[in-house]
C-alpha cells in the first residue's frame, strides 16, 4: 500500500494544532526516532510529534487518517522486537508527555496513569503507600508503561504474580479514525461483551494508541530473600526449575543464567563476583512474603530439593546490597551480551519442564549452522532469552543462512508446546516466522480484526504482519 508523504503542508497542521515546540524535523531527534534496542537497525520517520493530551493525539490521528500518512506510536523505544521502528517513514507520535501518576486509589487498590510514566517510578510511586505493581521488565527503569502494554511485558516477578495484561482493568484509546473510546471498567470482575481491553494489550500500537490506563494494585510484600545457586551442568539447572514446584513451591522469581552470561556480565560491569571453573549455569531464586521464618523455611526446603541436581554452595543473599548486586547482574546481562557482539536476540517460551529439552536443542542447531548461543531467562516459567552471537561466523552466513537456524529453533520450541515470543512481541523481526505457531486460518483471523480497527493501515504498518 502506497503512504502519502509528509510536506510542509502536514508540518503547518501539526505546528498548529500542537504548536512548534513539539514538531520535530532535525536530524538528531529524527535519528533518536529512528531506532530502539532491537539488533541494529534504522527507520527514520519524516516528523516527530511530541503530543501531551488525548484530544491532540486524536486529531493528529484523524488527520493522519484521512491524509493517508502512516503513524508509529513510540515510548522509550527499549523494545527488542521493531515494534516502534518507523519503517514506513510518516510520523513518529512519541508519549514521553504523557508522563503523569493521575490518581493512586488506596481505597480501591487502583491507580490511573498516562502511557508515558516509567515502569520503576510508578512502582516506587504505589509502594510508597504499601501496595505493589509486580510486572517488572529488564528496563524498567526506562521503559515507559505504555510500551509495557503493547508488548504484554513481564520480568522475573510475573512467575509468582503474572504480567502485565493481569494488572489492566481498563484503557483510554484513539482508534486510527481519531475517536476515543474505554475499553472496559475500574472493577475487578467484568463478564460485559467482548474484551476489547485484553485486546488492545499485546497488540504493539496497530490496534490503537493508549492515552490512559487504569491498573489494580495489590498489597506490597515487605521481606524477601535471593539464592544464587551454581550448577555443574546446564540442564540439570533446567530440571531443578520443574521439581521446585513440584515440591509445593512458588518462588517469586526464578531466573537460569548460562555461565557466559554472568561472566560477560561482569566483565561488563563493576560487579565483583566469581564464578567457578566447573559452573556452567546459576539460578537465581527470589522468594518473598511478609513472614522471614517462612521465608527461611522455603529457601531450606528448595536448598533439599536442589541438593539433588547436582548444584554447588548456595548463597543466600539476605540483605539489600547483595540482593541488589545479584538482581543487577541479572539485568545488566541483555546489555553485557550486546556489547560484545554482533546479535540476535530471540524470546522462546515452553512449558517449565521442557526447558532442558529446549536449551539441549538450541545448542545442537547452533552447532549444525556454526554460531554460539547465550542463554537466560525467565525460568520460572518456560521463557528463555536465546541470543545468537555472531562472533566468527561470515557475513554471508549471517546474513543467508541464520534465519534458518532461527526457524529450527522455533519449529523445536513449538513442538514441545511452546511458542516463539512471551514477552518481546513479534514487531518487525519475528514477522516470517509467525507461520509456525499458527494456521494460515489463524492468521487470517488477526488480520481481520487489525483490518476491523485500521482499513487505511496507517497505525505502526508494517507490524506484526505483512
């Protein structure tokens, strides 16, 4: 579909309507739009639009609309999928204005607040009155809530207390006609008519721009305890993960970490760890609850049912330094693994107890197309960050050859009951392999609805599908 291209014309409207201060057309600004973390890629768009209120957002789109210019909603651009890559040019609509905690509800255990807000400054915002926000992505402390929405973001806490769409109760949303809608209610059961707010969550801004949010809170637990656990072998690592709850266990976090990743990690970092010669892989559990006696209880009992997996010493980190060290290592491994090389980053998910199997095949398929593979994640449930070093590997190769690779890895990921995105999204770079997890009905169903919202598909083309 051919877009209409942006000419002064469209820059005096938007000059207009949101005054100059907020249209953007130099070239830092229009390189900054131009990319997020995904690998390295560049999409310049035409305009940057910094909008600050719903009604502006929806003429911006209405216009857009009926001009036939293609929109690309964009927060703080940490995604690691394309998804807020302008790769049709047109306008880059930034929510970096949106940035206001509207209104914290102790009553009610709800709070109302603009796509623009940080992740960690809104969870410091509800703790500081006693209650909790628990999805908790890698950037949190940059990534903006909104962008979490479009992506369904999870992060460690989600295995104890789920991801994002669990704490939505409703949305403010400009549909690509430029008319504002909500999508559900602020209350905690609601059985009326389809849901429209599940939908919008997840759907990487082609359905919609959310403008508002209304999340429910839960109360904060205020004790917690980290285990550190070494493991002489990968997969029994992976195995340990299944037995845990097995046993009767929830931890509240728990993370696999292959041992080239801690090791780039701290090479990276001004973290002081050692790993030992004969380590191959840690786990790092979180457990958490307003009880420290309890507390101490699980960590023996998941100490008795580790011992069998072939584990080393276990540290226990009880205070806040070295919980924060260790959660920093963690979080900082995305970062380490980037900057030593060229790479691709991909977000499989399977049920738990067929990790050993998943990361057992993601190192043979390595070996059969000549690259390397860092591994982490979300172990806890099933999700494992599979980067793909470059390293020695040719161009051609690379450039020819990988994207084979990569379709092993989620035909396999597949198979054991999995699929290959859960947490990242599908965006630009995961769309040729969307055919492995679904039929062509499937899709065909998708696409019906993103036609329903968007006939003119101006709103961030280019997305999910063809």
């Amino acid at each position: 579909m051919g877009y209409s291209k942006i000419n002064k014309s469209d820059i005096d409207f938007f000059k207009r309507l949101i005054g100059a201060r907020n249209v953007f057309c130099d070239k830092d600004t229009i390189d900054d739009f131009s990319h997020d973390e995904t690998e390295d890629l560049k999409f310049p768009p035409s305009v940057v639009l910094k909008a600050d209120k719903t009604s502006d957002i929806a003429s911006i789109v209405k216009y857009c609309n009926e001009k036939n210019i293609p929109i690309t909603p964009c927060g703080a651009r940490t995604g690691l999928s394309g998804g807020s890559l302008p790769i049709m040019g047109g306008v880059a609509l930034s929510t970096e204005r949106f940035n206001k905690i509207i209104s914290i509800d102790e009553r009610n255990m709800q709070a109302t607040v603009e796509p623009g807000v940080i992740n960690q400054v809104f969870r410091n915002a509800v703790e500081e009155k006693g209650l909790f926000y628990p999805p908790d992505p890698a950037s949190k402390g940059s990534s903006f809530l909104g962008g979490n929405l479009a992506e369904n973001a999870g992060g460690p806490k989600a295995l104890k207390y789920g991801v994002t769409k669990d704490y939505v109760l409703n949305l403010e949303v400009v549909l690509p006609t430029g008319e504002v809608i909500w999508t559900g209610a602020n209350v905690l059961k609601n059985s009326t008519g389809y849901d429209l707010t599940s939908l919008m969550i997840g759907s990487e801004g082609t359905l919609g721009i959310i403008t508002k949010i209304v999340f429910k809170l839960i109360p904060l637990p205020t004790k917690d305890i980290t285990l550190l656990v070494p493991f002489y072998c990968a997969e029994k690592a992976c195995e340990a993960v299944s037995a845990i709850f097995i046993n009767g266990i929830t931890p509240s976090a728990l993370e696999f970490i292959e041992r080239d990743a801690i090791v780039w990690t701290i090479k990276y970092t001004d973290i002081k760890m050692t790993v030992g010669d004969n380590v191959q892989a840690h786990l790092l559990i979180e457990v958490d609850g307003n009880d420290m006696n309890q507390l101490y209880a699980q960590c023996e009992k998941i100490s008795n049912v580790l011992s069998k997996f072939e584990c080393g010493e276990i540290l226990i980190a009880d205070t806040k330094e070295q919980k924060d060290r260790l959660w920093k290592m963690r979080r900082k491994v995305s970062e380490a693994v980037k900057s030593n090389s060229v790479y691709k980053e991909e977000d499989t998910v399977v049920p738990r107890a067929e990790l050993p199997k998943l990361l057992l095949g993601v190192k043979k398929i390595g070996k059969k197309y000549g690259f390397k593979s860092i591994c982490y994640g979300h172990a806890g449930d099933g999700n494992l960050h599979v980067n793909i070093i470059k390293g020695n590997m040719s161009d051609h190769k690379w450039n020819t050859e990988l994207s084979e690779g990569i379709r092993e890895i989620f035909t396999l990921t597949k198979n054991l009951g999995g699929t290959i995105s859960g947490e990242h999204g599908i965006g630009l770079v995961q769309k040729p392999y969307l055919d492995i997890v679904f039929s062509k009905k499937e899709i065909q169903i998708q696409k019906q609805i993103k036609n329903l919202f968007d006939p003119k598909n101006i709103l961030n083309p280019g997305k999910i599908f063809n």
